[in-house]
C-alpha cells in the first residue's frame, strides 16, 4: 500500500513546523546544552524521528524503521567505511614514528610564526581536514603548533580558524557525498556548486588568520607569501571539485598550496622575522610562552619516506574516484538491494513536488567501488612500505575499529535519522516553514548550515539534516536547490571553529585543559563574521548579475 507524505497534519503550519522541529532539536539541544555524547544524542534524535513520523505525520511505524535501516546501513557504507580507514592509515603513520618525521620537516621550512600558520595551520590542516576530517586536522595542528612554541590560545584558537574553508570537502567529500545520497541531489552538480562558493573564502582565510594572529601591519608585511597560500588553495579546489569530484579536492589543493608556498619561501623571505607566539593585543594573562622547541633535521630520504604513505593514498584515491573505474567494480559486484515495504512505498506530493513522485529506496552494496575500499588497500600498501608485517596490520586495524566504534555508532544513528526525516516528509513541512522568509532566505538559508555545524559538529551531520529542507524551500521560492545545498555545506564550514566538539578537540591536543570558554569567546567573533560574509555572497548568487552565472539550476 502506497502512503503519501502529509506536510501539515495538525491543519496549522506553525505547529506541524513544530512536531517536524523536534526530532532535530533534541539531538541539538543535547549535543549543544546538554552535552551528551553524540551516539546518545543522535539515537534520540531517532526515536523521536520514528515516534513523530508514525503518530503525527501518520507514516506507517515499520515504514519510518525500514527509512532509519536504510539511513543505518548508508552511514556504514560508504560513509563509515571511509572514516575507519583513513583512520587506520594516520594511525600506522604515527605508530612508526613516520609523522612525527612529517611535522619536522614541515616545522623546519622556516622560523617566521606568520609563515609557519600559514604552512602547519592552514595548508596541512586542509591536508588532513581533506584525508580524515572528523577533529584530526585541529588536533594535529595544535599539536604542532604547541610543539613549536604557541601559546595555547594561539595554537587553539588559530588552528580552529584555519580548519574552515576545507571542511565542506572533509574527509575525502563526506559531507559533499552524502548530501547527494541522502537527499538526491547530483552529486558533481552539489561539488561543483561549492566549489563556486567556498574559494574566495579559501583566498580569503589566509589573510584573516594571519590578521587574527598578528594584526593588521604585520600581515600586510608578509602579502605576498599569503597571497601565494591562497591563490594557489583557492584555483586547486575550484578546478577539483568542478571538473574531477568532490573526493580530493582538499587533498589535491592542500598539497598545491605547500608546494607553492615552499618553493615561493625558497627565493622570497620577510625583512622582519616574527617570533611572538602569542595573539598580538589580546590578553593572555594565564599563559606563559613557550621557548621555541627546534625540530630536528632529517634526511630527504627519511622525508620521502614519511611523505610516501600519504602520496600512496592519493593515487589510490584518485583512481577510484574515476568513473569509468567506479564503473568497472560495480560491474563485478555491486549487488542492490531495494527495502521491501518502503521502496516506492512512499509517495511525494504538492506543493513539495509538481507531480505525485515515488521514493525508491534502494541500498546499493557497491564494496569494490567505495572510497573506502580504495584508502583501505592505501593503508595496506602504506603499512608494508613501512615494514609493518601483516600481523600487526591486522592487529592495528582491529584497534582501530574498537577506537572509532562509538564514531561509526554515531554516523549510523545520524543518517538514520535523516533518512526518516526524508522519507516521513518532516524535512519537507520544515523546508515549507524556511521558505516563509522570502527574498531573504538565501542568507538565513545559509545561517542555517552555520548553526547545524556549529551544533552538531559536523558538516556532514548538518548536511545530512538540513540538506532535504534546502531543496524544498528552494523550489518553493523559485531558487536553484544546487545553490541552496551548497549554501548550507558553505556556511557550515565557518561554524566548525565554534562547535563544542572541536574546541574539546584543541583545549586537549594543547593540555589547556577548562579554558574551552576563553577558545570559544576568541573564535566566536571570526565565526559568525565569516559565516554572514558567505550568506551575503550566496545572497548575491541567487539575485545579481554576475553572480548569477555561477549558479548550476
């Protein structure tokens, strides 16, 4: 029997908005308020999906179970496929003592601290935020950082405003890939709409962070070295994510950006060494500086080394990113598996869809073609370039899956939960209620990607639970639903620097230990200051020439 998705079933908008609301709201509010681990907040975000969609929206209770199974297994495969795995290459790295040679040799370039951000927070952040995502490039940064002698603030604080404009390609494309799978938006379409977006804001970091750090005359006296970051982050992630995929577009950019700016610091050096560690005219009365720790020299053969793990994942990655390789594993196994009593059970209708539409729901088990499968063997091949035997990879990949176990309990309940939402029809009576802002809602609709980031602490959790409201209110507004996805990927970036997860994350990799509030009062202002820059600029996008040539209806 065919059920048709009810938008307004208590005959009010204002309160089916509200029933709609909830399921969302419980887990922000005990992400956010409460702080509850995120497994126990997302899987009461779930019940209350479940609840609301069988007794409000009057979805049949085994149909809203089978929607959050087919959320469940979509967060294992390919989503929680990819983070396990990258994990357990980082992990392989630091074990052997391969990363720490890596940040000596990063650390070492040189000894001006404005330089160094730009090289260790900026463009190695977005090297790992792109490989791993997740809090690994804040924790690595800071950790760094903190090793060569940042004040804690300094290290927390900048490390967070670095870790901004490759979020939305994090983790190999996460959040980009499962906006697309969960919501059905074009997956290159999505990509490349971000990347219309997010560049000048990877151009434009750069020079934030430093002004942040050292102001604005001692900025202006290392330009051309920002620039350089910059422009080179900025032209690599828009060529990436228009014309290859959303997978490497941080990996592929970030390792463009060091290239450029180490061979620009080669024949180019400030007149004026900075030394200072700490924020320049900010109050740091419970800090004390660091002496300057030097890293130690390595061979370049030891760096080629180091290096090559990473340079493995690339290639691997790359290759299974391309099509006709995508195309060649799922022509030798990608069995499908349609959820029967949900797949075209469900039946979209006005004013969310012009014509009566069907969901399918069918799970694709495509296992030689996911990402994942290919950062897998990367870190095979990685572990036995560094003479691990492959009892000891076994061994550490099982530690790795009992590390991450409660993080791939959480992407399961999450897309669990958006699933249902998506299937119950409450994205759409909320995307119905956004849409009540009009002409403005390409600023708020951004603010919102801002504020689920900032909650949740992922972009890919935010897409996953605002994503299917962006497409319906653009269509009910006659905007482009490819601008509005992307503007919530976009404007969600700039509240990662704010989210209690991160700022966990940085207050323990620097050991500044119950000053989280003094990190979040420094990085609030940058936070919110960015994120209204970016909904301005999607604003512009949806209503004024030339902007307008950037859009992909």
């Amino acid at each position: 029997m065919i059920w048709q998705q009810v938008y307004d079933p208590m005959g009010n908008m204002f309160l089916s908005t509200l029933f709609a609301s909830i399921p969302v709201i419980v887990m922000l509010v005990g992400l956010g308020f409460f702080h509850m681990k995120a497994h126990i907040a997302a899987g009461l975000g779930l019940i209350c999906a479940i609840l609301i969609a069988a007794m409000i929206f009057g979805m049949p209770i085994e149909m809203a179970s089978k929607a959050a199974l087919l959320g469940g297994l979509t967060g294992l495969l390919p989503i929680g496929w990819i983070v396990l795995n990258i994990i357990f290459l980082y992990q392989l790295t630091e074990q052997n003592g391969s990363f720490k040679v890596l940040q000596d040799s990063i650390a070492g370039i040189t000894e001006d601290r404005r330089l160094q951000l730009l090289l260790i927070a900026f463009a190695f952040g977005a090297f790992f935020e792109g490989a791993a995502g997740f809090g690994t490039p804040v924790a690595v940064t800071a950790a760094i950082l903190i090793g060569l002698g940042f004040s804690p603030l300094a290290a927390s604080g900048l490390s967070l405003i670095a870790n901004t404009a490759p979020v939305a390609y994090g983790a190999l494309g996460t959040p980009i890939i499962t906006m697309a799978k969960v919501h059905g938006y074009d997956l290159m379409a999505i990509s490349g709409m971000v990347g219309r977006q997010l560049p000048i804001f990877s151009f434009l970091v750069p020079f934030w962070l430093i002004w942040a750090f050292a102001g604005r005359k001692a900025m202006l006296q290392v330009w051309p070295a920002i620039l350089v970051t910059g422009l080179s982050f900025a032209l690599a992630q828009f060529y990436v994510s228009n014309y290859i995929g959303p997978e490497l577009v941080d990996v592929i950019a970030a390792l463009v950006c060091m290239t450029s700016l180490v061979l620009f610091l080669k024949v180019w050096s400030p007149k004026e060494i900075w030394k200072s560690t700490s924020l320049k005219n900010h109050q740091e009365s419970s800090v004390t500086e660091a002496p300057l720790i030097a890293s130690k020299v390595h061979t370049r053969a030891e760096v080629i080394r180091a290096w090559m793990p990473w340079i493995i994942l690339t290639v691997f990655v790359f290759v299974w990113g391309l099509p006709s390789v995508k195309a060649f594993f799922n022509g030798l196994y990608a069995p499908k598996f349609p959820i029967d009593g949900l797949h075209n059970m469900v039946e979209k209708v006005a004013p969310a869809v012009a014509n009566p539409t069907k969901e399918a729901a069918i799970y694709v088990f495509g296992l030689l073609s996911a990402t994942g499968t290919g950062i897998l063997l990367a870190a095979i091949v990685g572990g036995l370039f560094m003479r691990y035997n492959p009892f000891t990879l076994v061994l550490s990949y099982f530690k790795t899956i009992w590390a991450v176990r409660l993080s791939l309990l959480t992407i399961v309940l999450m897309l669990g939960l958006g699933t249902v939402t998506r299937y119950s029809g409450l994205d759409t009576t909320l995307g119905l209620a956004f849409a009540t802002t009009g002409v403005l809602y390409p600023f708020f609709g951004t603010l919102m990607g801002w504020l689920g980031v900032a909650l949740t602490g992922s972009d890919t959790a935010s897409n996953v639970l605002f994503g299917g409201m962006q497409r319906v209110a653009a269509d009910q507004l006659g905007l482009s639903p490819n601008l509005m996805g992307a503007a919530n990927s976009s404007g969600g970036v700039m509240g990662k620097m704010i989210d209690a997860q991160s700022i966990v994350v940085a207050s323990t990799a620097t050991r500044w230990y119950g000053h989280e509030g003094d990190i979040l009062r420094y990085v609030f202002f940058h936070s919110i200051a960015l994120a209204s820059l970016v909904g301005i600029f999607v604003t512009l996008q949806a209503y004024v020439n030339p902007f307008t040539l950037m859009v992909i209806k």
